[in-house]
C-alpha cells in the first residue's frame, strides 16, 4: 500500500510527495506497513574517514544489542582526594594561570583584550 504511488509514478516531485505524506489518514494497519518498510529498507551509508568517502550499501539497520555488563572496579572520589590543597589554593593558582594567560596574550599581539 505504502510503495503504490512510487511503482505507479516513477517521476514523483517533492511537492507530489508531500501532499501525499499530508494526505495520508494513519490507521494502526498503514502504522504497521510503515514500521516494517523502515525496519527493512536498504540505507546508503556514507563514511568520512582521513583517508577519503567510503560508500555502502546496508541492507536492512543492524539488530540491536546490549552491551555486556562490566563492574565497575575503581574506587569513588570523596573530598580528600584532592590531597591536602585548600579551596583558597585552588583558586589562587586558577587566578595566577588567568593571569599569565592575558600577559601572554598581549605581548604576542601587542593589543590589549577587550
């Protein structure tokens, strides 16, 4: 039912296709065709890697699968983890690298942030 007006109208337009998707009355029975036409059409995947495009045909989406459980072996972070730094500590070296941020800013551009 779905793939009708594609096998009858090989030269559809977008504009024909939408008026058709807006025409469209949603029964539980078209719902069901729908699922199963994009559960089982092929997709043109393409991958971008360093090395060029790589092209492929998928002929239907992979069958989903759970990854397996693994227990997580590492040990929680509480507050004294940080060692014995205080807050004011922290922000004081936070301030400093500020600090040496804008002073190298401005003597490799000569111009000041603003």
């Amino acid at each position: 039912m779905l793939n009708i007006i594609f096998v009858l109208n090989r030269n559809i337009t977008n504009n024909d296709l939408e008026q058709w998707m807006m025409n469209l009355t949603w029964t539980s029975q078209l719902a069901a065709e729908w699922q199963q036409f994009y559960d089982t059409a092929q997709r043109d995947v393409t991958i971008y890697r360093g090395n060029g495009i790589e092209s492929k045909i998928l002929p239907t989406l992979p069958k989903y699968k759970d990854l397996n459980i693994e227990l997580c072996s590492k040990k929680t972070m509480n507050n004294n983890s940080l060692g014995n730094q205080s807050n004011a500590s922290i922000i004081f070296e936070n301030k400093f690298l500020l600090l040496v941020f804008v002073i190298f800013v401005v003597l490799s551009t000569g111009k000041w942030i603003v």
